[in-house]
C-alpha cells in the first residue's frame, strides 16, 4: 500500500512546509499549483490522498472537490482541505462538496499530521 | 325777510330729520318690520333721483330760454318706463341673479368678468358724473346766495360756501351710504330718506306752481294767456334736437349709475316695476306741470336780467313769501342733495370694487386671509372714494368758473354716460355679444364724446381756430362739423356721431371676435336670462322608466348598491316589486346618490335625459364640463403621483441594489483580507513549529526557514501598512504634506527605496534633463506612488532582463511620467482590473498583495492627478499625471478639507 499524498496549493512557502512534514512522516509529496487541470492530474497521479486548497488560480477548490467527486474512481478519495478564508459558510459548503477533513489556516503541524494519519487510516481500512 | 342763521338751522334741522327716517328704516329692517319700506311707492320715490337740482331750478330756466324743448327731458324716461319696462325687468332680473353691485360691474360680469372692461366703465362714469356733480354745487350754492343777497348783513363769501356745501354733501354721502359694514346689503334708510326728498321736492314745486298759477296770475286762464303773451309758446320745435335730447335722456335714465343703484341694485322685488311704470311717468308729469307758468310768469314780473334758474325761489322771495321760498329752497336742497348721495355712493362702489380694491389685494400678493380685514378696507376705500369724487366735482367747479358754462353740463353728462347703452342693451339681447366688441363701442364713443362735447364745452381752454378751422387747420376733423357735416347743432352732432359710431364698433368688433367660454356662459346666462333663472331645480311628477333608471344606476353605483337603494325605496313606498315609483322625492335622492359619484350637475343632467321632463340645457353642460374638468384634472394629479411613487420606488430598488452590492463587496473583500493574512501566517507557523519541533536540522536549512519567516513577517507588516493606508485615504480622512521640490530628486528616492534589498537586476532607464521640473505636492505620497511601480515592474516583468524606462513630458496642462518595462505586459481583459484591490494579475510570482495598485489611485486622486494603465506599449506601462500649472490648488483644497 502506497502513501502517496498529492498537495495541490499555490504558496510555495506553503507548499515547502507541509512537503518537509509529510516526506519525514514517509509520505510521498507531489504537488500541483493550478486549478484548472487538477481533477486531469488527480485522475493520472492516483494518490491515496489529495490536501487542497481552496483559493487557487484558474479554478476554486471547491469547484475541483464537486468536479471530483462525480469522477467514480475518485469519490471516495480522501480529501483534506485547507482554506485561508475559514468562515463557517466555507466550511458547510466544503462538507455538502462532499470533503473528508476540513481546516483553517493557519494550521498546526500537529493536526495536519494527525489529519493525514486518520484519513488514510480510515481509507485502509474500508 | 329770511336771515341766514335761520336757513342754516332749517337745514341742518332737514339733514337731522333725514337721519332720523335713514336711522330708523334700518332699524325697522333690521326688525323685519319693513313691509312698507319694501313697498312699489317707495321704489317708485327713489326713481325720482333722477330729478336732480338740474330739473328742480333749471327746467324752469330751461323753459324760460328754450321753450318747451325742457319736456324732452321727462319725455325719454317715461317713455322707457312705459314702453320698455319689460327691458328695465330683464335688467334687474340679472341684477339679482348675478349679485351686481353697479353698472360697471354688470358690463363687466356680461362679458366675462372682465376687469378692464369694468375699470373702463368706471373712469367713463367718473369723467361724466364729475360735471353733473358740480351743476349740484352750483344749485345749492345758488340758491343760498339769493338768500345771501337777502339778507345784506350776513357777510357771505361765494367760494367758501362753496366749499362748505361740498364738504357737507361729502359727510352727507359718507354717513348714508356707508353706514352698513356689509357693502353688499340694500341701502333701506338712503333709499327712505330719498324717497321724503321726493315728496319735499314735487310739493315745494307744486306749491310754488300753484301760488304762482292762483295767487300771482289769478287763475287758469289769466296763466295761459301770460303764457301765450311770453316768447314760450313761440319757440320753434326742432325735430332733430327733440328727438336726440329724448333719446339721451332715456338712455341716461338706464346707464346713470345713479339709476342704475336705485333702479336695480335697490330693488326688492322686481314686481315694484309694474307700479313704478305707471306711477313714475305720474310722477314726472306733476313735476312739469307749473314748469311753463312759473316760467312765463317769472319772465313777465322779474326785472331784466334776472336768473330764470332761479324763478322757482325768487318769485316767492319777490312776493314776501318768505316760507314758500324756504319750501321751495328745501326742494332744490332736497333734489341736489339725493342725486350728490346716490352718485356717490354708486360711482364708489365702482371705484371701490374695480380700481381701489384690485390695486390693494395684488399689493398683498393676493393674500386676502382675514375677510374682517378686507371689509375694514373695503369701507374705507368707499369712504375715501367718495370723498374723492366731491373734491372732483368741487374742483372741477372752481375751475370752470360756475356761473353759465355749467347750464349745459346736463346734456353732455348724459351724452357721456349714454356711451354705455350699446353694450349694455347689446349684452342683454344679444349672444353674440363680446368684450372685445364693447371694448370697442366704449373706447370708440368715449373718445368721440370727450372730442366732440367735452372739449368744446371747456370753451374758454380751446383757441377759437381748433373750433373753427379744425386741429392744425384739418377741416373734416372739426370737433363740432365732423367729416364735413357741418349745420347741424352741435349737441346733435356729437351725440349721433359717437353713438353711431359707438354702435357699429360694437356690432362689428363683436362678429370678429370669438368669446371665451366664461364669456359664452355669462352670454347665456344674461340673455336667456328668464329661461332659467332662479327657482328651485326640483323634479315633479313626470312618468319616468324606473327600469331606465335603474339600469343608469347600476352603472354608477354597482349593481348591489344600486338595487339595495332601489328596493328600499319601493318597500317605503309599499310597492309589490322591487322598482319603486319615481315621485319626485324619490328622484331627488336618485339623483343626491348618484351626485355622490358623478357630481351634482352630471346627475341632474342624467336623471333630466331619462325623466325626459327637462332638456339638458347650455347650463348643466357647462357644469358638467366643469365637472368632467375636475375629475379629469384630479385624475391626472393621481396619475402624477403614482408616477413620482414608482420613480421613488425604483430609486429605493436601486439603492437597495447597490447596498447588496456593497455588501457582496464588503464580504469579498473580508474572505481576500482574511487570505492575504492567513496565507503569510501559515507559512510562519509551520515553519517555526518546524524549527521547535525538528531535531538534528542542518543549519543551512534553519537559516532557509528563519529567513521564510522573516520574508512573510514583512509580507503581513507591508499588508497592513497598505490596508490602513487605504483606508485612511478612501475616508478622505488623510492630511497632505504639500512641499516644494524638483521630480528628478523624487525619482532618484524612489527608485533607489524600491530597488533597495533586492537582488534581482532591474535596469532603470532615465532621462535626467526632461526631470527637472518644479513640483508643488505631497513628495512623499508621490514617491509611494513611485516606489509601488517600480517594485511592480521588478516583480512581475518576465523578460530575461527586466528593465523599466521612465518619460517625463507635458501634456495639455499635466506632468506626465510614464514607467514601461520590457516584459509581456497585462493582458488586455485584466487591465481594467488592476486597480481593483487584491487583483493581482499575474499568478506566478508570489509577492505583495493586490492592493498596492490601489492605495497608488486613491493617492493620486487626492493629488489631483491619475495613475492608469498605458495600453499599446511593448511591455507593462503606467501613466501618471500630475497638474502642472497651478500643482497647488487641488491638493491645497483637498489638505485643507480633509483637516
């Protein structure tokens, strides 16, 4: 079983940062920073997990999430998502989109790491 | 022989008596005990203001001079009493229907309620009454001064009597005539007292002709010999004089206002007219009859060379007849002091009412508000009126000089006031009738009465050649031989001249012209004036279709409500069905009900068409027009206001839409501030979570991650700096630090601050002499403005080797630097957008967030100037413009308010 996390996001910073936490965590960390194609390379990466950010150019996260989860193979692909918007209006509508873990920017380490651990738990398991 | 002190005492003793009766007739009318105040023989006395001391004292002098030519003068009234009491009838038929309060105000109210019209009527009257007011002086002071004479010691003066008698008649008129606040009520005491004075009058005159007649000729028959002895019964009778003298004085009879007042405006019932045609016609008569004998008789035992105006009190004052002279010195007291009351009181009312009180209510804008306010004015303007119009006469007898040139004013004040018999009998008779037209007839008769009478008679102001030659020697303009008709008499000449004249002014002025509406109406309503006058509008009990009616109804008030009425109509009738009877009450609540929808001259109109009693006359058109008017108009006021209520509703949509709108704004820019924030925030936690939390880091890559939080510390510092900037200046709130300095000394700072700490190469391109130019700004502000497009240029130009180029030049009245850079520019659909907060275009260089291009706008606005984007240059380009010529007067004003 591979670990292999797809990290779609457009902040280099941010993306340098969690590619440092999860490689240590033994995770293999592609990365992505459009949202236009981003369901094409979800599709051709096959991960076993997707983090995605909400405000991303040429097409939201939330559009992407919806996109995804009417691609069969890929419903029930977990998705954790990071937004830097974090009203609970955003957080309703990821959850109706149909997302696996939902969490506000700035985030601990702690729980992304935690976050990532229990989806894929949760993902072998079923 | 009488002294003088005794004839004033008896004088004023008369004036007191005359008050006295005034007094109480108002009184008993007040009571309402005025039944024989309301009686035709007291109407038929106050017609006889028309003998006025002219008649009294001059027929006899008239007679004595002329001949029997002094009947005309009788003649023309009777004959109007006897032969056309039906017109007199139709005319105070009007008068009561239409409140007219003078002559003038009835011309006026025939054709259209003209004001001009009325203000003319007045002067015309005014012009010619003048003279015939001071002929009353001249009698009175006349005959006092034959008692004067009398009585040697008395030490009188001519003109301060004069003077006297004026002032006293104006008290006289004053008291009489406006002693009632409400000027509209009938004058019941004048009309009283005038009507004693024509009791003292006719029997001072018969009991003079009598004792001349009995007691000086010795009978009948010795007074008709006397008389066929004396020139009288000589005279040649000239056709063409009789007939015009008759003829004026019948229209004089009419047009007086005088008459006029007593005739119509005094009348109580128009039933009064009957008696009066017969008993006023007695009247006069009774008047004449010793005229000729006292006349012949005065010729033939007065010594040479006296007055035979005065016959009347020098006979019995020759004779010793010392209380027949004071009886017959009360008649001509009498007679001049009734037509001075009357003449007064009726010319002003007209002053009053169409030249006085118009002037004073436009003075006010209009503003009547206190109608106790205006009855105070009103009385006063009348009282000064009438004062007025005895100095008028007073003046105008000093100035003529009394004595003879007054003889002949009688005739030419008829001659003048007759001007107004076309319109008037016209307006009567005849629908066609317009203002213009006797606009026309008065101007035209008016201004050939002043040419061809008046102007002659002032005699000693004319040059005899404009008589006799014409003016400037213009022979067919000769005031007494118009166009060349020469041998005819003067009186004559005039009078036929501005009357025919006059007519055929009125009659074709009238063709020519349309009438207004209102002029159409008050037409109708003079000359069908019996047609439909007064008199309740009642239904009575004509076969109506109930069916008909019920039908109209229902389409006025609906069905329901319609047949409700209708049923408990028949039930109160005790009818079986459901269709009542239409009686008359019942048709008279029909038509109140439906008034309340249609309004009341539609509905009577309605009913009338479906009772068929009645036609629908011009009338109730009319006031249906009018009807429909209002409605029509109110309706279109209903539909102004529903358009102002959806207007201001699509105001409130709009305002509302833009509210949303802002709002939507508001939210999207919390969410980009919320991100701008967090995104730095989140790099700054993780990484130094990393930097806690990871043990065994090499130190190069701690000093990579310390770095990262320091470059994203900035990043927030720079963030928040740029968001309390922009919102310091959005609010106006900012103050501006305007200072002297060169551009070129501002680039240098700009440049070097934006390209300072950064490694990347960015070449600058200047030209140092177009620099140097004097600015008159906020340096500092502009150097942020500066130092945000060059950053901007090292950040997002994607050339190999970015460079920016700076120009500076003029144009029209603006400083204008221009900063290009070499790369691919912004596509053209973002350009507009770039301004926008948080818009940042370009994707793939991560750096300051979007709101730098913003805070640049909002300075240079303040600053007077612009920064947009340049399209069509090689690369990414903005312009800014600054004002040049005068640099401190925008930003000036806009420091000072914004302080």
């Amino acid at each position: 079983m591979g670990r292999k996390v797809l990290l779609i996001e457009d902040e280099p910073n941010i993306i340098e940062a969690i590619r440092f936490l999860l490689t240590r965590e033994a995770w293999e960390v592609e990365t992505h920073s459009d949202g236009t194609d981003a369901v094409e390379v979800i599709r051709a990466s096959q991960p076993d997990l997707v983090i995605l950010d909400v405000m991303l150019p040429g097409k939201s996260g939330m559009d992407i999430l919806r996109d995804l989860r009417e691609v069969p193979e890929l419903a029930k692909l977990p998705v954790l998502m990071l937004t830097a918007r974090g009203q609970v209006r955003d957080r309703e509508e990821a959850e109706k989109a149909g997302v696996s873990r939902f969490m506000t920017k700035p985030f601990s380490n702690k729980e992304v790491l935690m976050a990532v651990r229990d989806l894929h738990a949760q993902a072998t398991q079923s | 022989m009488t002294s003088v002190n005794l004839l004033i005492l008896v004088c004023i003793g008369y004036v007191a008596l005359l008050f006295g009766v005034a007094f109480m007739a108002d009184r008993m009318a007040a009571r309402g005990r005025s039944t024989w105040l309301r009686s035709p023989l007291i109407y038929t006395l106050s017609l006889s203001i028309y003998c006025t001391a002219w008649t009294f004292y001059g027929a006899v002098g008239y007679a004595a001079r002329s001949g029997l030519e002094y009947i005309t003068i009788y003649l023309g009234p009777t004959l109007v009493m006897i032969g056309w009491w039906w017109g007199l009838r139709k005319l105070v038929r009007i008068g009561r229907s239409q409140r007219v309060t003078s002559i003038a105000d009835l011309i006026s109210s025939r054709y259209g309620k003209s004001t001009f019209l009325a203000i003319c009527v007045t002067l015309l009257a005014v012009i010619s009454i003048t003279p015939y007011i001071a002929l009353q002086l001249q009698s009175i002071t006349l005959s006092f001064e034959t008692f004067f004479a009398a009585d040697p010691g008395s030490g009188y003066s001519s003109g301060s009597s004069v003077f006297w008698v004026a002032s006293g008649l104006a008290v006289f008129a004053i008291l009489f005539g406006t002693r009632n606040l409400d000027a509209n009520e009938r004058h019941h005491g004048v009309v009283t007292a005038i009507a004693l004075e024509a009791v003292v009058k006719l029997v001072a005159l018969l009991a003079v002709g009598i004792f001349v007649v009995w007691g000086l000729s010795g009978g009948v028959s010795q007074t008709m010999a006397r008389i066929d002895a004396s020139e009288i019964g000589a005279w040649q009778v000239d056709a063409g004089r009789w007939t015009t003298i008759t003829f004026l004085a019948a229209a004089a009879f009419v047009c007086l206002p005088r008459m006029f007042q007593v005739m119509v405006v005094e009348n109580d019932d128009e039933r009064h007219l009957r008696t009066a045609a017969w008993a006023f016609p007695t009247y006069l008569l009774l008047m004449s009859l010793f005229v000729v004998p006292i006349a012949a008789v005065g010729l033939e035992i007065m010594p040479d060379g006296s007055n035979p105006d005065l016959f009347v009190l020098t006979l019995p004052l020759s004779q010793g007849q010392d209380g027949l002279a004071m009886l017959a010195f009360l008649g001509g007291f009498s007679s001049a002091t009734s037509m001075v009351i009357v003449a007064a009181m009726a010319l002003s009312t007209m002053v009053s009412n169409h030249i006085v009180m118009p002037i004073w209510l436009s003075s006010r804008g209009g503003g009547a508000s206190q109608s106790g306010d205006v009855r105070k004015v009103v009385l006063l303007s009348r009282r000064l009126s009438i004062g007025a119009i005895m100095a008028l006469g007073y003046f105008y007898y000093r100035l003529s000089g009394g004595g003879a040139a007054l003889a002949s004013i009688g005739l030419i004040a008829f001659a003048g006031i007759a001007q107004i018999l076309p319109a008037l009998v016209g307006g009567l008779f005849w629908r066609g009738a317009t203002r213009t037209g006797a606009l026309a007839g008065l101007v035209t008769g008016f201004v050939l009465w002043l040419y061809t009478s008046l102007l002659p008679g002032m005699g000693s102001m004319m040059s005899g050649d404009f008589l006799a030659l014409g003016p400037f020697g213009i022979s067919w303009l000769r005031p007494q031989a118009l166009f060349g008709i020469t041998g005819l008499d003067p009186m004559v000449h005039s009078v036929m001249w501005s009357l025919i004249l006059n007519a055929t002014a009125f009659t074709v002025a009238s063709l020519l012209s349309f009438p207004s509406p209102l002029e159409r109406l008050q037409g109708a309503q003079f000359v069908n004036v019996f047609d439909h006058s007064v008199g309740p509008r009642g239904w009575t009990g004509s076969v109506a279709q109930s069916e008909d009616l019920m039908i109209m109804s229902q389409r006025i008030l609906g069905a329901n409500q319609a047949q409700a009425m209708f049923q408990s109509e028949a039930k109160r009738q005790g009818a079986d069905g459901h269709l009542p009877e239409p009686t008359p009450a019942f048709l008279e609540r029909l038509e109140r009900e439906l008034s309340g929808s249609v309004g009341a001259a539609t509905a009577h109109a309605m009913v009338g068409q479906i009772v068929g009693g009645s036609s629908v006359s011009v009338e109730d058109l009319l006031a249906v027009a009018d009807e429909s008017a209002q409605m029509l108009e109110y309706s279109s006021q209903l539909e102004i206001k529903s358009t102002e209520l959806s207007h201001t509703a699509g105001q409130l949509r709009e305002a509302n839409d833009k509210l949303m709108q802002i709002s939507h704004q508001k939210d999207a820019f919390l969410d980009q501030v919320s991100h701008e924030l967090r995104t730095p925030m989140t790099s700054i936690r993780a990484f130094s979570e990393i930097l806690r939390d990871t043990d065994g880091l090499e130190p190069s890559e701690k000093v990579r991650y310390a770095t990262i939080i320091n470059n994203e510390a900035l990043r927030l510092t720079r963030l928040l700096d740029d968001l309390l900037d922009l919102s310091v200046l959005e609010s106006g709130q900012v103050s501006l630090d305007i200072r002297g300095g060169i551009l070129a000394e501002v680039l240098d700072h700009a440049v070097s601050s934006a390209l300072s700490g950064e490694d990347a190469p960015l070449q600058v391109h200047r030209v140092t002499d177009s620099e140097n130019v004097a600015l008159l700004s906020d340096l500092d502000r502009l150097a942020q403005v500066f130092i945000n497009l060059i950053s901007n240029a090292q950040k997002y130009c994607d050339a190999r080797d970015p460079a920016v180029q700076i120009d500076v030049h003029q144009q029209a009245g603006f400083l204008v630097i221009d900063f290009i850079d070499n790369g691919s520019g912004i596509a053209a659909d973002t350009q507009a957008m770039v301004f926008e907060k948080f818009a940042r275009v370009s994707t793939d260089k991560a750096g300051g967030a979007g709101l730098g291009l913003a805070v640049c706008r909002e300075i240079m606005h303040r600053l007077g100037g612009d920064v947009r984007y340049l399209e069509g240059q090689a690369g990414g380009a903005f312009r800014v413009t600054l004002p040049s010529r005068q640099p401190n007067r925008q930003p000036s004003h806009r420091a000072a308010a914004a302080q």
